[in-house]
C-alpha cells in the first residue's frame, strides 16, 4: 500500500501539477493490440505498434513503396541469392549494436516462434550467410523476387535481450528492445501502450519525449476523445464525421487513398451457384458469373462515383485495379467501367438473360467502411438492369467462414496488399495449396495465363520488369472481369491543429511521423 | 446452513459444465476462428499450421475432452488472439470493472433509496412526482445514448471531466484502483453515473412502492399511535421493512452489471472485462468466452448466496434451513 505522505503527494501532483508536458503525444488507435511481441501476431493493430519500436531491413513509405530500412540497399547476387548492405552504427534499446546476427537471429525467431504469424514471410529463405557483420546473403531454392519485400514483415529484435524469450517476455517488456525511434515503456491489454523517445534513433530523433497510444476501438468514444481534448490525434475517423470536424476551426484532417480495394467475387467454378434463381425463384440452366458479358454487364451496371461520393461521403475513389494506384502493380491503363445501365441490359440480353436474373449479394457488415450499405447501394443498382440481388450480411466472424466453404456466389471481399502480383496471387491465381496460390480466389477463377504471368512476375528480379508483367497480369484479370472491382477506400486521420501527419496508404498511424507545425 | 453452501456449489458446477458445452457448440457454429486470426497474406500452409497450433484441427468432441481435462486441473486454456492464459487475461481486466460497477452500485442506493423515501412519502407532491418522472427517464433510455450524452455534455462542451479511459491507478491490497486519485474519480464518475442510472431507476421505484405499502401497515400505525417521532417511523420500522426487496433486486442487479457493464465500457473505452468479452466473441476466442462466462457463473452463485445470508440477517423471519431450498 501506499504510504499517506506519498500518496498525498500524488494527489498534489495530479491536481495541480501540469496537466501535461509539451512534447507529449497521445493517439487514439481503432483497434485492438493484442501483443508486443514482433513474431507473433501478424496484425495491423499489432505491427503499428511493432513499427515504433522496431525496424525492418526494407520499409516502406507512405505510397507503400520499399524503401531502405536497416538494410541501406540490396541487390540479387545471382537468381538465388539476395545481399544486403546493413546500415552501421545503429545501436538497440538496450545498448548493444545492430549488425547482421541480429538479423539472422530475427529471421529465425520469426520462422519459428510457437503460434508465430511471420513464418510465411521467411519460409523461402534455405540459407542465411553472414559475410561480414554488416554484410547478408539470403539464399532461396528458386528466384524469388519478393525477399526484400517478404522481409518489410520481419521486425529485427536484439538478439541480446530476445534469446529465448517467449512473447510474455516481449509483453512484460523485459524483451522489447528494438532499433525503432521510440524506446517501450509499458503495455496495458486493453487500453494503452506508453513509448519515449529514442535521441538516439539513426532516422532522426522523433519530435515527441513520450507518446501514449491509446485504445479506443468505438468510433464515438474515439471522436469523443479527440473532440473533448483527451487525445491528440485519431485514427479511422468514420466519414460520417469527417464533415463535422472539418468546420472545427481547431481540428484538422489528413487523407489518403488507402491500400484497401473493395471488390465482388463471382462464383464462376460451379455449373449451378447457390443462391442464383431467375426472377420465379427457379434455378437456371446455367451459371450466369461464368459468362464475361454477364459480370461486365454487372460492372456497368453500377455506378461507382454515386457509392463513393454518397454511401461513402467522400471517402472512396471508384476502382479499375485490385491494388490502389500508388501500389506497385497498378495498371494505369486500366478505365474504370463506366456506368451504363442500358448497355448492362444489352449486355444481359446477348448472354441469355433479358429478363435478367435474381442472387444473393453477400457482405460483412462490420469490417469495411460503411460494408452494409455499399452492399445495399450496389443490389438496388442491380435492380435497375434486372438483377435481383437480395442482400445478406453477417459479422465478419460468421462470413470469412462461410465464403471459404463456397456458400457464397455473389461476395463482397476487401483487400489491401504491397503489390500487384502479390494480391493477384492470393485473389485469382488458380487455387493450389502447395504453391500458396488462390488462397482467397472465392471464384475459383482459373486463367492459365494469369497464373503464368503471377509466376513470372514472382521469378523477376528486375524491379521494373516485374512491375511490367504485375501490371499486365492486372491488365489480363480485369479485361476478363474476373472480378467486379468497387472502389479503393480513403483512409483518414483527425488531429488538432497544428500538428500535421503524413498520411500512410498502408493505414499505419506512426507517432514518429507526427510534426507540429 | 453448509449443506445448502455445499448443494449450491455443485449446482453451480453442473451450470458451469452445461454452459461450456453450450459455448463450445456456439462457437464452433459460428465460424473458424482461424479465419479471422490469420493474417489474410497467409498461404493455406499457414492456416493449416496455424489450426494445428491452436488444436482447432480435431474432432471438436476431442477438443471439448482436453479443455475438460484441463479445466479439471484449473487450466481455462490459453487465449487465441492473445496468447496468454484467458483466466490471466479476465483477472487483469476485473478490478476496473469492480470498480465500476461497485461505483455505480454505490451512486444507485445511495441517491436511490433517498429518493425513493422522499417519492413514497410524499407521493403527490412536486418532488415526488419529479423524481418518479425521472426514474422513467432512467429506465426507458438507452444507455449508449446517454453515456455519448454525457460525454458531449461534460467533456466535449464544459470539459469538466474526460470523455474515456481508466486514470491512474494506484494498488490497493494489491488491487489496481483508480478511484484513489483525483484524475482517477475525474474518469470514474462519468461511466459510473451512465451505468448507474438505470439501477437508480429501479431502486427508487422498489423503495418508493415499498414506503408505500409499509405506510399502510398495523404496525406503522401503532408506531405513530404509539408517539414515535415520524424520524423513527420512516428510519427504522419503514426503512427496515423496505430494505428486503431492494436487496434482493441490488444484489441480483450487480452480478448484471459486473456482467453486462459491457456497453459503457464500450462507450467509454473503460478496460474492463465487458469489452474483452465482446472483443473476444468478434474474434471468436473462445477460450476467453469460456473462462469469462465461467467466472460469470461463478460470480452470480456466489452473489445469490449472499443475497440470502443478508436476507436472513436483514428478516428473522428467513432461516437458510437445510430442509426448505
């Protein structure tokens, strides 16, 4: 217990000590930290907190380009072997010098840690070389374009401080010491992590001695917060709210285009797709999502430009791409459909289905930004070529499970990936568990030479011409409309004036990125 | 008096058994937590390694058997999204919503009975007829409505008190409490006085209908008759006879708000127990959900069994006989 001089005294302090110090920060964060420890959960929340404290050997920036992070540059030796020329003179938190048995040792914690999330990030990596201490080989047994991208994932620990240090060690902080520009302080589950400052830090000591991240995942609690002056800046400001803050004289915003792209899936592998009837709730013939008029049709059908200024206030660009434009990959050739209902009945009609069709539109509704309601903007636009789509949504617990066991032919799915190639792979690549491909392809979209093209893009070295061939296979995927792009979210920040933030595209909030003006 | 403790513990272990299979069964209909645990860039290797970590790869008959086992040895099973144990993870959050919940109590009766004194003693009049509409109020609004209320009003316009959060805490027998400093009331007393509210409701009308119906009683009549001062009649023989039911309701009612403190934790971003849980079920975390509601259930059984130790100390009348539950 407290002694009653000394807790007196705290009760002096708190009332009538300074309420708070000039270079102090305090964030409100949307969502949920559930851990410190850099391997373990591969989670935005998670690694918004990772990257404060740590470093990778490749960053990115705020376009979500890689960029030198303790690594100063790369280049592949040969077809297998990637070197990376490590930054000197970089010291942890706990006072020991970075050099390239850290990395190792980091690239190994992740590859094997218990219930660990990064492995899949290391996996192709057969064997690490330390040719001097701030010189590393990464060998992998075919060429692999996306090492230096795979290792954005892999925050760098002290090998000093982390040796067998399991993620409570990391929680309790006894683990935490990183290269990043804050020092850990402490972490309470639940409602805040606390940092201070790194003077040391290489890229620059940040602007702010501490900086408490707080929780806040409600949205009024965290406009609250912002509005009241409990916190300094927010992250994810529902649009809805977006107009109000920007007549508060005191409060501005920051926005940018995030990597986040909504899209549909159709079911084009099945000859009968669960929830497609014709108008009379009699199943059809055929699969109307396997004909190309028919999910172009669909395309026009929709007008993006109505969602994104409407149902989204703003906060949308209406999409061509699977990725945002300033990711590696984008196609820029790429139009956006335009709406056209009429040409959509034209269309319908030379498929077959002049009367049009009725289908189940399936989406989340508490994932993306406004996800019911686009969902609902999107079937009564249906509506007017003939398409009957009946809106279901659930809890994004209850719908990823679904739409992996195929219940789903009509799908609402948001991605947000580093690359063009990467997201391809993962949303339209053939599905093959033993290459890792078609992990989301709901579709069962199949396109021999996509797959060729994803795989060469993944076996080029060259920067440019993989982003060549990433942005023809983009081009090959979305001339077929394997799937119905939407629109690329924005993504926003609201802070008091006048701090200013450089808004990221891969959401991340990074207090060492905070300046007041 | 121990047979009946000992009959109610077993009963309330044969609720907590019924209650796990029930969750275990819910969750596993819901959906694949892995689903939503894995990072979407994850390949299929790595959901399948990541259901084999978590044991999600069995049968879930298999599954239910070792948190049995394990559950029989005091083991609730290691949080999913965490990865800690769960029970760890709920004791960490349960000071702040005991403490909470004990100050909403607190605000509840004693502004509650008070006024319900007042309401049922003088029922006709302005006051009276002033807090019997207020209690209405109490009941019938939404409490995340009146919570943002009160945050709009007392942090975002007068700025007196802030809008979210638990303030420093201090330990207290170990305990973590916040209310033992200024800026910790300061963060207390609006989600206190939000989940108060409805109980406050509530006591004001059981006492007000209990003062009500004491007064028309023989022996508060001869209590008057007798000469006693009006004081005496309302504090004791009045108070005495009302305070059986407005136990009751109070000790039922704070098991419910320790267990259902859930939306102004929400509201608040209060760290306690209500919002782990709600987190906890979005991600499917079924350990978590588990062990919370064990403790839950293991909380209201102790919790009724007090009410009826009062009962019996409050009414002579009530024994805890081993022959009547």
């Amino acid at each position: 217990m407290v002694s009653p001089i000394r807790f007196f005294l705290l009760v002096l302090l708190l009332a009538f000590g300074p309420a708070l110090h000039a270079a102090d920060l305090r964030i409100a964060l949307a969502a949920d930290v559930t851990s410190v420890d850099p391997h373990f959960a591969n989670i935005a929340p998670n690694n918004n907190i990772g990257w404060h404290v740590f470093d990778a050997l490749t960053h990115v920036d705020e376009n979500a380009r890689l960029i030198p992070g303790l690594a100063l540059s790369w280049r592949a030796v040969d077809g297998t072997t990637w070197e990376f020329k490590l930054r000197r003179g970089v010291k942890f938190h706990d006072g020991s010098d970075f050099t390239a048995e850290d990395a190792v040792f980091s690239i190994e914690r992740a590859a094997t840690l218990p219930n660990g999330q990064f492995a899949g990030f290391v996996r192709r990596i057969v064997a690490k070389q330390v040719v001097d201490a701030h010189t590393l080989r990464l060998k992998t047994a075919a060429p692999y374009a996306m090492v230096p991208q795979d290792l954005n994932s892999v925050f760098i620990v002290s090998r000093k401080a982390a040796a067998g240090a399991a993620t409570e060690d990391f929680n309790s902080g006894r683990a935490m010491a990183g290269t990043g520009p804050f020092r850990f302080v402490a972490f309470r589950r639940g409602e805040r992590v606390d940092l201070a400052r790194n003077t040391a830090y290489w890229g620059g000591a940040p602007a702010w001695d501490k900086v408490s991240l707080r929780i806040m995942p409600t949205d009024p609690a965290r406009l609250a917060a912002l509005l009241s002056g409990d916190v300094d800046l927010i992250e994810q400001v529902p649009p809805a709210d977006l107009a109000r803050i920007r007549t508060r004289a005191d409060l501005q915003v920051a926005q940018k285009v995030s990597w986040r792209t909504i899209f549909f899936h159709l079911d084009q592998y099945r000859d009968r797709a669960p929830g497609v009837t014709d108008r009379a709730d009699r199943p059809l013939e055929r699969n109307p999502f396997k004909d190309a008029r028919v999910r172009l049709a669909m395309s026009h059908a929709i007008n993006r430009q109505a969602i994104a200024e409407r149902v989204m206030e703003g906060t949308a660009i209406p999409a061509s791409n699977l990725v945002s434009p300033p990711v590696f990959g984008f196609a820029p050739g790429l139009k956006t459909e335009a709406y056209d209902p009429e040409g959509a009945k034209k269309l319908l009609a030379a498929a077959g289905y002049p009367g049009g069709f009725a289908t189940v539109l399936h989406a989340p509704n508490n994932r993306y930004v406004n996800d019911d309601q686009v969902a609902q903007a999107v079937a009564q636009m249906l509506a007017r070529v003939g398409i009957a789509a009946r809106v279901e949504t659930q809890p994004i617990s209850v719908y990823l499970g679904r739409a992996r066991a195929g219940e789903f032919a009509f799908a609402m799915l948001g991605w947000g990936s580093f690359s063009g190639d990467l997201a391809l792979r993962a949303l339209l690549a053939t599905p093959n568990a033993a290459k890792g491909a078609g992990t989301w392809n709901w579709s069962h979209y199949s396109n021999p030479k996509l797959d060729a093209l994803i795989e060469r893009s993944f076996a080029t070295i060259d920067e440019n011409r993989r982003e060549a061939i990433a942005q023809e296979a983009m081009t090959v995927a979305m001339r077929d409309n394997a799937v119905i792009p939407l629109h690329h979210q924005l993504v926003s920040w609201a802070m008091k004036r006048p701090l200013a933030y450089a808004a990221r595209t891969d959401e991340f909030t990074f207090a060492h990125h905070v300046r007041s003006r | 008096m121990p047979v009946t403790i000992i009959r109610r513990l077993l009963q309330s272990l044969l609720v907590l058994f019924v209650m796990s299979l029930l969750v275990f069964a819910g969750v596993y209909a819901i959906g694949n937590p892995v689903d939503i645990l894995v990072s979407p860039q994850a390949d299929q290797a790595e959901i399948a390694r990541a259901t084999a970590a978590l044991g999600l790869d069995r049968p879930l008959a298999a599954q239910y058997w070792v948190f049995l086992r394990q559950a029989a040895a005091g083991d609730l099973g290691r949080s999913f999204a965490f990865n800690v144990p769960a029970i760890q993870l709920i004791l960490e959050r349960m000071p702040a919503t005991l403490e909470l919940a004990i100050a909403a109590m607190l605000i509840a009766v004693v502004l509650g009975i008070p006024l319900g004194l007042w309401a049922g003693l003088a029922p006709d009049s302005i006051a009276g007829r002033t807090i019997m509409t207020g209690s209405i109020l109490g009941f019938s609004l939404p409490t995340f409505w009146v919570g943002l209320m009160l945050i709009m009003v007392f942090s975002v316009w007068l700025g007196w008190l802030p809008s979210s959060g638990r303030g420093p805490t201090l330990e207290l027998l170990g305990v973590p409490v916040s209310f033992l400093s200024r800026e910790g009331l300061a963060h207390l007393l609006l989600p206190a006085a939000n989940l108060a509210l409805f109980k406050l409701a509530l006591v004001i009308r059981l006492t007000r209908a209990g003062t009500r119906e004491a007064l028309l009683q023989d022996y508060v009549r001869y209590a008057r008759a007798k000469g006693l001062s009006e004081t005496r009649v309302v504090g004791v023989h009045v108070l005495k006879n009302i305070l059986i039911p407005v136990v009751t309701v109070v000790g039922l009612e704070f098991g419910s708000l320790i267990a259902f403190a859930v939306v102004t934790e929400s509201v608040f971003s209060w760290p306690g127990m209500g919002k782990l849980l709600i987190e906890s079920i979005n991600m499917l975390d079924r350990p978590v959900i588990v062990a919370y509601l064990c403790i839950v259930v293991t909380l209201f059984t102790v919790i009724n069994l007090a009410v009826d130790l009062a009962y019996s100390l409050l009414d002579p009348r009530v024994r805890l006989s081993d022959a009547a539950t």
